[in-house]
C-alpha cells in the first residue's frame, strides 16, 4: 500500500534501494529481448509510464525488471519525467529510495528526447547524465556498480557488450 512521501524514513526497514547496478542489468535484459526479437520495438518512451493500452515506457520496464513499483494509468506520476518531483513522491510511497546514480540515470532516459528512440540512444543519454554529475562521479558509480576493471573506462558502458561483459565480470558476490 503505497505510503505519504513525508512519512518515508532512511531506518525503515520496508525500504527498498534501488541502484544504479540493478537498472543497468534491466537495460542488459532489454538489450538481449531486443536481440532474440526480431519484433521487438524499434523505439522506447519515457513517457506515460503506461499508456491507454496498458503497455509500458521504458522506465517503468525497468522498474519491473527491478522488482519495485511503476506509474500506472490513473496515478498522477503517470505522466512525470523521471526526474520530476511527482515520479520520486511516486517512489517514496511505495518506499523506494534511489541512490544518486539511479536517479541520474532514470532521469537521462528522457535526455535523448521525445517520443519513441531506439533502447541504444536512450541508454546513451542516461549514462551521459550520469556522468555529467560530476564531482565524485566516478567514486558514486564504483560505490553504486562495482568498481571498474583496469581495461575499462567509465565512457565504455556507453556500449551494450561492454555493458555486459562489465557486469558479468564484477558481478557481486553471491556466497553467504
């Protein structure tokens, strides 16, 4: 049950962070549907999260991958940019707290501009707002992605094998 934004507290134990890792493995899953489709859109939106036809933008795909809640028909954040105030009172409701890389990067989708773009240029817009945070931008992405093998830049996730193989080869340790 989706909660009031102000009620949202860092100690609750509901709450769910989502980083930017996660996004980018639900935009490694899209890549390989993309692939193993040959019907698979040619363009991805923003927004609405969902439209009439109840199918979805990209964002709210991505959330789904990611296993928290999307905008649906009727919710106000609906029709919200990602890096709109309403989309993150969206989140914060259902207890969902993106970390600063996240949130550039959901909020870059729509960098790329308007309407249906194909999944590649939409990523691209994404990781460029990521990087353009600035500051300790490379030391939020290690903190949120893993850090970076010696052969790897941080401009080479721009690229969907590069992507891949990154985050197969830093991929968290699963063992107890």
């Amino acid at each position: 049950m989706p909660r009031q934004p102000d009620t949202l507290a860092m100690s609750d134990p509901a709450i769910v962070v989502l980083g930017l890792r996660s996004l980018l493995e639900a935009v490694c899953d899209e890549y390989r549907s993309e692939a193993n489709r040959p019907e698979s859109p040619t363009g991805w939106r923003v927004v609405p999260h969902q439209d009439e036809n109840k199918e979805h933008g990209l964002v709210s795909i991505l959330l789904d991958d990611c296993y928290v809640p999307c905008p649906e028909l009727g919710d106000l954040a609906n029709d919200a940019d990602p890096s709109g105030a309403a989309f993150e009172d969206f989140l914060r409701s259902h207890a969902v707290v993106l970390t600063p890389p996240a949130r550039a990067y959901l909020a870059g989708l729509s960098q790329a501009g308007p309407g249906e773009l194909p999944l590649r240029l939409r990523h691209e817009a994404a990781m460029r707002t990521v990087f353009a945070v600035g500051g300790e931008a490379a030391d939020l992405l290690a903190a949120d992605t893993g850090p970076l093998p010696d052969h790897m830049a941080w401009i080479d996730l721009l690229n969907p094998a590069a992507l891949e193989g990154f985050l197969a080869a830093t991929e968290p340790d699963q063992t107890p």
